[in-house]
C-alpha cells in the first residue's frame, strides 16, 4: 500500500486556514508597537485592535465591550471559572459542571474544591449527553456557576445548552452559565443569544488560526475577579500587554470558518460518515462511542477490543497517520479517559481508545487510506496479545 502522511489529530490543532499567516504578518514585521502608546502608529494599532474585537464579537452575535481576548482556550475557561467564581463567593461557593470536561475546567473547579467551594460533577449517560434531571436536583441557594461544554472534544457528543439554560434560569434567573465551545466552534453554531448564555470560551488554534489566542465572551454584568494582574489591558479583566498578532491570526481564522459552519460542518460529515462506516465495516469487534446524531461532525471515537489504544497509536504513527486516544491533552499521562468512564465503557475496552478527528484539508483518500490500514493493524495487535 502506497504510504501517505495523514492528520487526524484536529481537536488538539490545525494548521493555519489560508490567508490566516498574511492576516498576521504586518503585526509581526512593521508593526511591532505596543497598543498601549499613545503615540501614531500605536494609536492606529489600538484602533486595529479594537476593530479585530469587534468583527469577532459580531461574528458572536455580541458587542465589542464583552470580549476579553486571552492567551488560549485553557486561559479563557480558567478565567471563566475562578474569575466567576471568586467575585461572586459572597453570594454561594457551589459551582456545577459535568464529569465529561476537558481538564481546563476540571482542573480550575478541584483547585477551587481546594479553596472551599462545592462542586457538583454532572453524570453522563452512555451517549456522552449530560443528565439534565441531576443539573436541576444540583442547583441550590448557593450556586454561582455552571459550566457545560457545547460538544465533548473526545467523542463529539453535543450537549442541551439551551434545555440546561432554561432549567439554570428557571432556577435563579442571575446564575451565570459558562460554555467551553472550544471543541465546537466552527463546526456548530456559536451565537450566544441564541444560546441563552453568559459566558462562551473559544480557542485560536482549533479553528485555522495560530496558537497564543482565545477569548471569553462574557454577558454585561456577569461580576468577574480578573486572574492575571498587573495592567489595564482588556478593561481590566485580563493585564498583560495583547499578542497582536496572534489576536489578529484569530480574528482573520474566526472570520473564515464561523459563517462557513453550516458547509465545513456538511463537508465533514459526509467524510467522518465515510469513516466510520468502512471501519465499523472492516474492523470486528468494533464500538463507536459518543452519540449517534447529536455529534461534531469532524469526530470518530471508537474502542477496539483487545487492543492497546497507546499502542495502536505508535502502530500508525509508522504508517504516516497521526492520531489520539482518549484526550489530546492528557493522553501523555496514559490514564484511562475520564470521558470513556463517565459514559459507563468498561475500562478493558475504553483501553482500546482511539479518536480520529477531520479538517478541512483532510480528503477521501486519506479516510481510504486508513480504512484500509486498520483492520491488518488491529488484526496484528490482537493476535500478540493472545
Ligand atoms: N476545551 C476543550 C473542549 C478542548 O478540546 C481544549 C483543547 O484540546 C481546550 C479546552 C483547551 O484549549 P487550548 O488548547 O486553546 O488551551
């Protein structure tokens, strides 16, 4: 079989959509001054700043003033949480998430367990949907937060913001709800009023643009405790001086894929659906985790039987195709996936993880490709085993 390099790796980054690097350039070259001077050519740079928040924030459905622009999606959803949490600890310290988030809020809602805080984990079921009967017995006198993902990074399952935002205001109208769409944005539509929202985190570098950028959207009025100090830049909310170019690289990348998302969305579809298909086909002892309809359209998930998930990656790794199991960001730690076990997968087989995830530059060849390599890698590797 003719050897191809295949990257099916996009929910940990993509490569810079077309026209994302020009975007940035002048930022990296000529204009290299500090949008704090207030002198010419900072001052232009100020306002080019200022313009690139509010194509981004128009593209949101939001006003200029509510976007905080940060270093990452981790920075965005750290801010969301402790931020949220710390300036409104005189009204509660009981936050509410689920047990299927990407560690960026998991980690921020332990350090604040740490601190004080309750936090109630929402189960799961075995589709990956959040439980929306524990969200409403969860919500107490004291609840500040709830943070809920659009779509899970691992296995893709779209998650009811809208039905969880109406039980949350049903509950006490002032409780903020926050949404890690870094997985989802520009593969599913963002608009925050339509989703009822108060609080959106997205990230650069998973939708065609460069790494060093994300942004919180936040609701007027939402109290929030900026976390890194030391300046006055974005309104106070978050100091360091911005990363011009890398803000721009965003924009330039939010502009191209989130009014495409209905067509970026159809196009992986059809190719995940070839994916999935033909190894559902060819490869025994096969399940596709996360759910069946309400999914990212760019995501495979699957458990092999009696296969070792790490081991199959270095397999494929040899034969060109890069590729994960369970989360990007943790699989170096080699634990089972804490998705998979929210979800109820055995953990013998949650072992047998692996998470193809499409771009837009990935082609029929390259989903052929791995359909046909598969099924004699897996075959070899459950035959050591015996
Ligand atoms: N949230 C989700 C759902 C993710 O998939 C990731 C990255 O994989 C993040 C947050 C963190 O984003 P960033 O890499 O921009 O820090």
């Amino acid at each position: 079989m003719e050897r191809r390099r295949v990257y099916l790796d996009h929910t940990a980054t993509t490569p810079l959509a077309p026209g994302v690097l020009d975007a940035m350039e002048p930022y990296l070259t000529e204009r290299w001054l500090s949008p704090a001077g207030l002198y010419r050519g900072a001052r232009a740079l100020r306002r080019e700043l200022e313009d690139a928040r509010r194509r981004v924030a128009q593209l949101l459905g939001a006003e200029a003033n509510d976007v905080v622009f940060t270093s990452s999606g981790t920075e965005s959803i750290s801010l969301a949480i402790r931020g949220v949490a710390l300036a409104s600890q005189h009204r509660g310290q009981h936050i509410i998430t689920t047990q299927i988030e990407h560690r960026a809020v998991l980690d921020s809602a332990k350090q604040l367990e740490k601190q004080g805080w309750r936090v109630s984990y929402l189960p799961v079921d075995s589709a990956g949907v959040v439980d929306l009967a524990a969200l409403e017995s969860a919500l107490d006198a004291e609840t500040t937060l709830v943070s809920i993902m659009l779509a899970n990074n691992e296995v893709g399952s779209l998650q009811p913001i809208q039905e969880a935002v109406r039980i949350v205001k049903a509950h006490g109208p002032a409780i903020p709800v926050h949404v890690d769409a870094v997985a989802a944005g520009g593969f599913v539509p963002i608009e925050v009023q339509r989703l009822g929202i108060d609080l959106l985190s997205l990230s650069s570098h998973k939708v065609g643009g460069p790494k060093g950028a994300g942004l919180l959207w936040m609701r007027r009025g939402v109290l929030l405790q900026a976390q890194i100090l030391g300046g006055d830049q974005e309104r106070g909310r978050r100091a360091g001086t911005e990363d011009v170019p890398a803000v721009m690289g965003m924009a330039r990348a939010l502009e191209l894929a989130l009014p495409t998302t209905e067509e970026r969305g159809e196009a992986m579809r059809r190719l995940c659906t070839r994916l999935v298909d033909g190894v559902r086909e060819s490869v025994p002892r096969t399940v596709v985790t996360g759910h069946p309809t309400e999914r990212l359209p760019h995501i495979a998930s699957f458990c092999f039987e009696g296969v070792d998930g790490e081991a199959l990656l270095l397999q494929l790794d040899v034969q060109g195709v890069a590729a994960a199991s369970g989360s990007a960001c943790t699989s170096a730690t080699l634990e089972p996936s804490h998705v998979l076990r929210a979800m109820g997968v055995p953990p013998a087989l949650a072992e047998g993880n692996l998470r193809l995830s499409l771009g837009v530059e990935n082609s029929d060849e390259d989903v052929d490709y791995v359909v046909r390599l598969l099924p004699g890698v897996i075959e070899r590797m459950r035959q050591l085993r015996k």
